[in-house]
C-alpha cells in the first residue's frame, strides 16, 4: 500500500454499512482497501469510494503459528497467514492490488400479478 502512496487511516475486521460509511464519508477517505467482500456492500462501497482489493494466492497450510511465523518471516512483505477452518493457519501470499470498478445489471425473473 504503501507504494501505491495510500495513507491507512483506519482498519477493521468487518465492514459495517450504517456506522462505517457515512463516517468514513464525513472524514474525506477516498479509498477502501479490503480482502473480501459480498458483491453486495462492495457496490454500496464503490458509490462513495475507490475500492482496491488484494489479490492473494494460497501457500498451504501449518499446523503451528511459530511455523507461520517462520515462512513469513522469509518475504514480510508479501506473506500473511490466516486461521483456518480446520484449525490450521492458511499461508497466503501476497500478489497485486486492483481496483475494483462494480455495475450491478438487474433482469426481472418475477413479478407479481395485479
């Protein structure tokens, strides 16, 4: 992020619509930078702000965080683990950035009879 020159003003673990947005409206932030998303306040996102997204490849998994901590430890720059389902940490690298550009299209598939 930090090559692309954005200033991280705040971060957080869930995005909640009714507190964050208008908040971060009032503040003057420009960009959303997140990992994943409901296409959904994804849109509602793009109304307002640029949205960015990491784009991120598997490693595997590990069973112990000091074992995580090693592999990231080789390319901090890049690595990152997450817990996982299972119990274990997914490794995850650290690929590009995108900005996401989000056009909702809408086909009627039902409607009620008068």
């Amino acid at each position: 992020m930090r090559e692309l020159g954005a200033v991280v003003v705040e971060t957080c673990a869930h995005y909640e619509p009714d507190i964050h947005h208008p908040r971060w409206k009032a503040q003057g932030v420009e960009a959303v930078f997140t990992v994943a998303l409901p296409p959904s306040l994804l849109a509602r996102l793009g109304e307002s702000f640029r949205v960015f997204t990491f784009d991120m490849e598997s490693a595997g998994v590990t069973a112990s965080e000091e074992e995580a901590k090693a592999w990231c430890a080789l390319a901090p720059e890049t690595r990152s683990y997450l817990p996982a389902r299972e119990g274990s940490l997914r490794l995850v690298e650290f690929r590009s950035v995108s900005e996401l550009k989000i056009q909702i299209h809408t086909t009627r598939v039902w409607e009620a009879k008068p």
